[in-house]
C-alpha cells in the first residue's frame, strides 16, 4: 500500500469555511495528511506547511503559483 498524500489548501481566508467547512476537511483527512490553509506563500511559515506536500487545493484568492 501506498504512503498517505500530505496536501494544503491555498485560498482567500474569508472563502475557506463556506468552500471547505470542518465536516468536509474531515474527509479529506481520511485520506490524505492535511498539511493546512495557506492565504499566502511568501512566508517561513507557508513554506514550512508547503514542504513535503504533494496535492495543493486552490480556491477563489489563491495566490499565484510560480515555478
């Protein structure tokens, strides 16, 4: 059997409880390790949570992805 996915929400704050509410965060965490929800990528902090992430859920106010 395969390692369990880490994954991460990227989104606008003020969006991520009415696209993502705690009842369906829980489904996603019977799959996969939620790594958390980011609203930016610049930080120790975002980067942190990014590192080792293998699925990023986007949303309305993601920021931009750059390669």
């Amino acid at each position: 059997m395969s390692a369990r996915k880490r994954i991460a929400f990227a989104m606008a704050e003020s969006v991520r409880p009415r696209m993502y509410p705690a009842d369906r965060v829980a489904k996603f965490a019977e799959i996969a390790d939620v790594a958390g929800f980011l609203h930016e990528f610049r930080s120790d902090a975002a980067r942190r949570t990014l590192a080792g992430v293998g699925v990023l859920i986007t949303g309305w106010g993601a920021p931009g992805i750059r390669a």
